[in-house]
C-alpha cells in the first residue's frame, strides 16, 4: 500500500508499519537498493567505554576542522554514547565551546506515546549527562515529540527537520540483539519491513524491546521511578529514523560497550560481520529485513567501535 505523504515522501504500509520514504512502489526501491554495495565491517577493539567516547569525541573534532559551519550530528541513546555525552558536558563546563556551538543535534528513535519529561525518555537521559551548560551552548537540539496527537504528522516535520539542516555529517549508532540472532539499528525491528528508501518509521512496539530499552536504561544509571517504568511497559509504538537516513549519513559512528549487560550482542554482531549478502535484490532486501543490523555494512563510511568482551 503506498500513497503520497508530502510532496516528497510517499507513506507505505507494511503489515502494521508505516515508512515514510522517497521510493513510490517496490520497484522503485529495488533499484535504488542496486546502488548500494556490501562491505566488510572490521570491528576496531578499544580497551574501554572511556575510550571509545573519547574515540567518538575524537571524530566530532575531526569534523570540525575539516568543513565550516553547522555540525549535524545524529545522537545514540543508551549505553553506546554515554561517555561521549559525560565528555561533551565537561566540556560546556569549562566554558563556552567552539565546537558545541556549532552542533545541529538530532535524536534517532523514541518510545510512542512518551512524554518527554519520563525517565526512560532519551531525552532526560541525554539531558542527565549532557547537562544544562551543553544546552546552553548547542546550536540546536531537535527531539522527536512522541507524544504528538499525529505521530505521521510528526515524522514528516522531523524528518524534513533534519533534511533542512543539510542531513546527518555524523550519525552515532548502536547495535541491538533481536530473536533469533537477529539485530536492529537504530529501532528498525527484523520483519518490520524497511526498505532502503524509507526514511522513517511508526512500526508497534514488542515486549522484548521494551525489556532492551529499560534494562539499558537502568544499567547506564538512570533512576527509572515505579511510575516511569509503567507508563513506559505501556507505550504501543517505535518512532526511529529509517535506512535512507542511515545510507545517507556522511559518516558513521558505531559504538558497542554493553555486552556484559546485552550478553547476546557478541553472537548478533559475530552474525552481522560474518553474513553474506545474496546478489538477487529480492532476496537481499529480504536479508535486510529480517536482520536489519545488516544496513551497516551497505554505508561507505563506517568506523565500528567495540570493546573486547563484544568479539568474545
């Protein structure tokens, strides 16, 4: 099912997902998919979370010295960034910060409906380590609104957001284990149907990512209330950023630092490192799909930090 969303995106439904993309039909997407080359990905082994936030510092630095203007950056909730959001804080404490202020920031996925002031909002988190010095200097900071009466509405105004700002210079990603060692990047679930075109997502939440999102929560540190973890068990849907996104970032960032609490990654990113993609685009796109950690190895430009528990 396919019909036009905006005057540039086309809204299609797959099962009950929704993905607002630029492709008008299956074919459509199929060629543009042929575009697109598997590449291996080659883990890079830091001996610690602080080193791979100063890793990912690192490159925002980088960035920065190489173009001028806005830095538009796509966060990573969760673990995977935490020390690289505690390091960004220290720096806005220190006093006002070249590099901060020139920060276009964007987050990648959200729990539907959330109000932004819960705990378990990516928001609060990232407001936690970042802190109010961070705020005060960023240039921009665009958050989803999950609890938007229109959650389409709201995916083609946040995504045209970020299409506005010049699209994502960095995108910080994660990697999450699904069933089956299976995988999802940034919160594109296995069977939800993403094609390469789409470039975003309103797809039904399921039990075993709400258990991810609270366990990660707490084991990063943060003081999740009775009340939050309820109201969070209720949330029905997943807003995330789509694989056109991802595709066209100009470069990626990944980062994996919470085996001993996700003890399934090892197995899952072994089994995205390891897949071989089929030369048919059908039965490609069907890889895809099914293990969506798989969209990582089709961008040109990925640098992959892990620490060592995660090649165990």
């Amino acid at each position: 099912m396919s019909s036009v969303l905006s005057n540039a995106l086309h809204r299609r439904v797959a099962g009950e997902n929704v993905w607002p993309g630029r492709a008008s039909d299956a074919a459509a997407a199929q060629t543009e998919l042929s575009r697109w080359s598997p590449r291996e990905l080659m883990p890079e082994v830091l001996p610690s979370e602080l080193a791979v936030g100063q890793a990912m510092l690192a490159e925002l630095d980088a960035l920065a010295a190489s173009k001028d203007g806005d830095i538009v950056m796509i966060l990573l909730g969760g673990r995977g960034a935490q020390a690289l959001h505690r390091l960004l804080g220290e720096r806005a404490k220190r006093g006002q910060d070249e590099l901060i202020a020139r920060l276009r920031v964007f987050t990648q996925d959200a729990l539907a409906p959330l109000p932004l002031n819960s705990s378990l909002s990516f928001v609060r988190d990232f407001e936690r380590l970042l802190g109010d010095e961070f705020f005060r200097q960023v240039k921009s900071f665009s958050t989803m609104r999950t609890d938007a009466a229109d959650l389409e509405a709201e995916m083609t105004r946040y995504v045209g957001e970020l299409e506005a700002a010049g699209g994502a210079d960095i995108f910080f990603l994660g990697h999450g284990p699904e069933a089956e060692d299976a995988s999802h990047l940034a919160y594109i679930k296995p069977n939800s149907g993403a094609q390469v075109s789409d470039v975003a997502g309103l797809i039904p939440i399921s039990a075993s990512i709400l258990e991810h999102h609270i366990t990660k929560f707490k084991a990063g540190g943060s003081a999740v209330s009775a009340e939050d973890e309820a109201e969070c068990r209720r949330a029905t849907h997943i807003f995330t950023l789509g694989p056109a996104v991802i595709l066209e970032a100009r470069r990626i960032v990944q980062a994996i630092v919470d085996a001993d609490t996700a003890p399934a990654k090892p197995r899952t990113y072994r089994r995205v490192r390891t897949t071989t993609f089929s030369a048919d685009l059908a039965e490609c796109t069907r890889q895809l799909d099914q293990n969506p950690g798989l969209w990582l190895r089709l961008h040109p430009n990925v640098r992959s930090l892990v620490l060592p528990n995660v090649l165990a």
